[in-house]
C-alpha cells in the first residue's frame, strides 16, 4: 500500500465487469488473500485481483475498500487475510506504510507470497527479512502471466488457505464460490492439500499438548515457509568459513572484519580473534553510544549497524548459528566506573528460530570474571522483546519499551542479576548495578 494509494476511490473494471459492486467488504468472520502492493505496481496488482476473483477467490485490495482511517483499514485487512501477496519492489521497500503491512503481516505470522515485479530488484533489510526463504512468483521473468498465475495459486496460495477454514469449522469456505471446472485449476488439488493440512494440524496440535506450540496451529503454523528462519539456507559451499573460528583455524590470528557465510550469502562481521583463545564471532558490540538500539522487531531479526563499528547481527543469524553445534557465548564489557573490565562466559548458548520468538533455550553453565553475576540466567526461556513486540511477563508495562532496547526480558525490575546489554546507552545498559561504557557478546563453536 502507498501513501497514494488511499486516495484512490477507484473501482476495478475490467472487461465490462465490476467486481467491486458485487465483492462483499471484508469482515472478520471472512479471510481473504490480500493485494499488498505500491502504487506503481497497481497495474499487475488489479490484473492478479481480477484473475483470483475470476476464479473464485475473495480478495481484499485497498482501491476497493479505503474507506475509513487507513490504518484501521490496514490492520482489519491483514488480520483478516488468510495469506498476503506482497508485490516486491525499491518503492514498496521505500514506503513506511508498505513496511508497516508487511511487518504486520510477518508479526502475525500470516503466510507471504513475494510476487516480483521490478527486474533486477533484489529486496534489502524488512523487505529481505519477510520475504527470504519464501517461494516467489516473478511476473518479470518473461514467462506467460498465465503460467505464472497458475503456479502462484496453485503452489501458494491453495497451499495455505484451508487451516483458516477448519479451524472457523466452516464446511465450504466463504471466500471462494465455485467456478467451471477445467477453469479454476487453482483448486486442482485441493482435497489433497486439504487432508495434508489436516494431518498438519493435527501434528501441530500434538506439538502444542508437549507445550511448544501456542493451543492451536493457524495457518502460519501449518506452512513451514512462514517457520522457516529467512537466513537458514544453507552455506552453498562446505569449504567457506562458516564463523570467525573457521577463520582462526586457517591462521587468522587478528581481530577485525571478516566475512563468513553460516548461510549461503556472505555475511560481515566482527572476529575477536584474540581473547580466551580466538575464533570468536561478535554478534552484539557497542562501545561509543553512536548506535540507536531502541528498534522495531524487524530491524532487531535482520540486524543492524555495521561490522566495522557498532552491530547487532540480527537474530535470525543468531539463531541459525546457534542451532547447529554446540556455541560457547562470551561476553566482554568495560563498566563506566573505573573503566573496569569483566567478562562472562557461557557453555551453551541456543536462541530459537521465529517459531519460538527467538527464546533462549539453553546457557549452560557459567563462569565469568569476579563479581559478575551470572545474568543470562534471568533470560533463559524468555522470548525476545522489542518495542512493537512485547513478550515480556511484566504486565503493568512493555519493558522494551521503558528500557529503550530489545532484549530477552522476563521483567523490567532491573536488580543485581540482570543485565540489559542493548538498553539505552547512558542510562540503561547495564549488568547488574553497573553502567558499561561497552560491550561485545560473542560465539564460537565449543570444542570437546
Ligand atoms: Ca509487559
């Protein structure tokens, strides 16, 4: 959705018919697909409309319903959206009500669709992050609009639309009417996918009596797109250093920038190659102030700032480091007072994929210089908090929020056992009592 886009009344009419006047408004008792786009997409936006309400699809696209304040509009329109096709280009990634649907709809867990439409755009920070990892349909590519329609119903739009359906216990979906058959090959399979999501469901649910899961799978739960980590693919070549460790390994002994590849793309950052033997990967390091840390959700899954100089890797990477093998954490800090070193040391460090919130599962044990308390202890199996995403346990206030950072809080009483390593720098980044001037949390494979 554009800033523009809200000022368009204008009805979709193609081919003498007008969808529009016949299309039910969305409510909540209806899900629909949902056309999130910028406005120089439009075009292909109210083609694709056209084409999924052809075949029987209710579709939720704002031309047709910006009525009220744009952001209600936004808000009932994802939340009612069974799955949402986001029309990936620079002006979408440039549009801060674009960033918002899009985060929305990641934040909810409802099941996108990257639908590509500039050539040779390739998506960067919130767009990347939503959108990595999951199956694309790429309407520049060349190939026929009908093959290309055909694939992104049937793979994945029909591939995610019937748990909404079982769970509403709805027996025929109201947002799909019948059509001909031998026209809507989007339905092709459905019966198929239906039974296989059942059997998801009920896998999901199984989860959820073990306590993992929340009481009841959605259709998030139930599309491994949605769970999979957006920077889990694989390295594409075993030989690559994979962390600063393999660095060291192959006899680079100096602390600085380097690039390693836990995944398939190249990421920088920082080694500590001398500390407590070396081979250490910084994934968290502030030492001037010059980093804004309060950030949204987003910003504190993909990571920010730079290797170079203040950083935060991003919890996606943190996590896909920290699930494969064993990781030792570190962490290195110099408190305001007396410039006094410190460091503490983890013998396992495990934060879970997106499915968990990012919880730290595992610490080990601990160990650290004298008078450290052992504070990520009070984080063990709390979810990551952000400002705009509060899973803390503290009811009367949104701890992100008042500490001005993200952080796996439990509480925001802030005692001698804590620390808040990406609080507001001069005020609330601490370890205990104590002020810190920096800070560097750090992993490295454990050996033996
Ligand atoms: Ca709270």
């Amino acid at each position: 959705m554009s800033s523009e886009s809200n000022k368009s009344n204008e009805n979709l009419s193609v081919n003498g018919t007008n969808p529009a006047s016949s299309q039910p408004k969305a409510s909540n008792d209806e899900k629909h697909v949902m056309i999130s786009y910028n406005w120089e997409s439009q075009k292909l936006a109210k083609k694709i409309c056209k084409n999924l309400e052809k075949h029987g699809y209710k579709v939720w696209i704002d031309i047709k319903y910006m009525q009220k304040n744009i952001y209600d509009q936004m808000d009932e329109a994802v939340r009612n959206a069974y799955v949402v096709l986001i029309f990936v280009s620079k002006k979408y990634q440039e549009s801060e009500n674009c960033r918002r649907e899009a985060s929305m709809a990641a934040d909810l867990k409802i099941p996108i669709v990257p639908i590509y439409t500039e050539k040779n755009f390739k998506p960067e920070k919130f767009l990347n992050c939503v959108t990595a990892g999951q199956l694309y349909h790429d309407f520049t590519s060349g190939k026929s609009f009908d093959s290309i329609f055909k694939e992104l119903c049937s793979k994945s739009i029909d591939s995610v639309n019937m748990p909404k359906v079982l769970i509403t216990t709805k027996s025929t979906p109201s947002h799909r009417t019948p059509t001909p058959i031998g026209t809507n090959y989007c339905s092709k399979h459905r019966k198929q996918i239906c039974l296989l999501v059942f059997l998801l469901l009920l896998a999901i649910v199984g989860a959820a009596v073990g306590g993992y899961f929340g009481f009841i799978g959605t259709a998030a739960d139930a599309n491994p797109n949605l769970t999979t980590n957006s920077n889990s693919t694989p390295a594409a070549n075993s030989d690559l250093p994979r962390s600063c460790r393999d660095h060291y390994t192959s006899g680079s002994d100096t602390s600085g920038v380097y690039t390693i590849y836990p995944i398939s793309d190249p990421i920088q950052v920082y080694c500590d190659q001398v500390r407590d033997g070396g081979g250490w990967t910084v994934i968290q390091r502030r030492f001037d102030g010059s980093l804004n840390f309060n950030r949204p959700w987003l910003d504190y899954r993909s990571g920010f700032g730079s290797a170079s100089g203040e950083h935060w890797l991003g919890l996606d990477l943190i996590s896909t480091m920290t699930s494969g093998g064993v990781q030792e954490l570190r962490v290195d800090f110099v408190k305001r007072i007396f410039s006094e070193r410190g460091d503490a040391k983890y013998s396992s460090f495990v934060v879970g994929d997106l499915s968990t919130e990012f919880s730290i599962t595992s610490i080990g044990t601990f160990s650290g210089s004298t008078g450290t308390p052992n504070f990520m202890q009070n984080a063990l199996n709390t979810k990551f908090s952000t400002s705009d995403l509060e899973n803390d346990m503290e009811s009367s206030r949104n701890c992100a929020e008042s500490e001005e950072g993200g952080w796996w809080y439990r509480d925001c009483v802030f005692l001698s056992d804590r620390a808040n390593l990406n609080g507001r720098y001069d005020l609330h980044f601490e370890i205990g009592s104590s002020n810190l001037v920096s800070s560097e949390m750090k992993i490295r494979p454990r050996t033996g």
